[in-house]
C-alpha cells in the first residue's frame, strides 16, 4: 500500500515537473519570437550561428548585427538594405579565439508597388537653402542609425505605434510631381491629428527633432542595432535620453514635414537598413 502511494505521488510530481517544463519553454519560445523572415531588400533573414557559452559576433558589409540566444542556439538576425541587389551575400562571423568565418545566404528579388503623389514643387525640387539644409540632416540621420548599444532587445515583436489603417506599405516606389524617388522605407498610419503614438518597444529616445522631410521625429534604441522613428509628429512629448516602456506615448500624429495629411510614419531600422516594420508585428496584427 505504501509503495503504491509513493509511486502515486512518483507520477503526480512527474507531471507537475513536466508541466512546469513546458511553460518555461513556451515562455522562451514566445520571449525569442523571431521577426517574420524574408531574404529580400527591406526584409530579415536569421542565420542560424549554433551554440557556444559566449555571444558570437556578427556582421553585415562591415556592419555590425544583432545577435540573441534561444534555448538551444545563437542566431544572427540582419536587415537587407533596400537597395541591395539580389545574389549572393555572406554574414561575417568571429567566436572567441576563433578566425573570422563568412557565411553565404541568399538575397532574392522582390517587387514592391509604385505610388504616385502631388506635393508642393518647393518639396521636391529644393532650393539651395533646403538642399543644404537636408544634407545637414541627412548626415545627422546616419549618426543616428549608427547607434548600437550592447543591451538586447526586451522583445523582437513590436505593437503597432498607432491606431489606424495601413494607408501606405513599405518598399513603395514613390513618384512626386512625375519625378521618382527612393522607395518608401517605412509604414504609414492613417490617423487623426493629435491621436497618440505609442512605443512600440521598450527602448531608450536617442535622438528628436524638426526635419525638412520627417517632420516632428522621435528615434528610438531598442537595443543591438535595432531602431524605430516616428515621423510627422504634430508634437513630441519625450526628450533625448528618457527610456520608455512598451506602449507610453512619445507624441502626437501629425503632418509636419513632407506630408500630404495627418499620419504616422514608422520605421524600422536593423544594422543600419531600413526594414519592413510589419516583418516586426505581434502576431495576429501582420
């Protein structure tokens, strides 16, 4: 009798041990849900890097790329530039005490849309004061994106920062007043002037401000290289250095800057390339 109820509570602490070991896997698993994959410009490839007690380093055309740990391996995530060409590409890999190692991935081509849009001539063909006054942030913008910070990512999967309608997706090919221009490197939001926007990670301000283009811009650090800005604020209401959390509102929606009306536009930035942020979204909101 006693060896039964000893093997009873045998079994009944077995299951419990199990249960418990399942939702600490699903619970990595969900924390260290990887971005949707697409080898193309603007998209994401993860490349499995194996396991090692120490972080791999990584890197992308001299770039350096975030690399996180699941429970059983590292994996290197990196951002395609929009405007790579399709072919033959490799991650550059360096372990500890180890030599440099490449490895190949694919980059394969992707047709994005085209769109075309009337906006006042002063906003396509500049004056030499705006020219000027552009490259002055064009630079500055490239200072920003170079940021990378040695804390990780407290989520790879993003909130949408506003509520709304996708009025226009990433990757379109912009046409103003008959005159093409790069592709459109961000998502725009349909909402009303003075709706909030919210965080879409946890992170850290790195940098606001008034941009000929952008408007009213907020940048955020959410760690290792990846990046978020949110553009044609009507007002901004965080300053550099603060940390925000997931979701705290960061401004307004607004159409300072380039705009053809009130909207958000949101980017994502990985390793230095603009990237489709619906590659980001929570699952469900893709």
């Amino acid at each position: 009798m006693t060896s039964a109820v000893s093997l009873l509570r045998n079994i009944q602490l077995f299951k419990t041990l199990s249960a418990l070991m399942a939702c600490a896997m699903a619970w990595s698993a969900g924390a260290m849900s990887l971005p949707t994959q697409r080898a193309a410009p603007g998209g994401v490839v993860s490349i499995a890097l194996g396991s090692a007690g120490q972080a791999p380093q990584a890197s992308f055309n001299g770039v350096p790329v975030l690399v996180v740990k699941d429970a059983a391996q590292w994996t290197a995530l990196v951002g395609i530039p929009l405007a790579a060409a399709p072919g033959s590409a490799s991650l550059s890999v360096k372990r500890a005490a180890d030599t440099e190692l490449l490895m190949p991935f694919e980059i394969r081509p992707f047709r994005y849309a085209q769109q075309r849009l009337k906006v006042a001539p002063g906003q396509v063909d500049l004056s030499a004061e705006d020219a000027a006054r552009y490259e002055r942030e064009r630079a500055h913008t490239a200072q920003v994106m170079a940021t990378f910070s040695d804390a990780q990512p407290a989520s790879l999967q993003l909130r949408q920062p506003a509520a709304g309608r996708r009025s226009s997706s990433f990757g379109l090919r912009r046409v103003f007043n008959g005159q093409s221009r790069n592709p459109h490197s961000g998502m725009d939001i349909a909402a009303a002037q003075g709706e909030p926007v919210a965080a879409a990670a946890a992170g850290v301000v790195i940098d606001t401000g008034n941009y000929f283009f952008n408007g009213n811009t907020v940048w955020l650090d959410h760690g290792s290289g990846l990046l978020t800005m949110y553009c044609h604020l009507s007002a901004i209401e965080v300053r550099t250095g603060d940390r925000v959390s997931a979701g705290s509102v960061i401004g307004k929606v607004g159409a300072t800057g380039r705009a053809t009306g009130a909207h958000l536009h949101w980017s994502v930035s990985l390793n230095r390339a603009m990237v489709d942020p619906a590659l980001f979204l929570e699952t469900g909101a893709r």
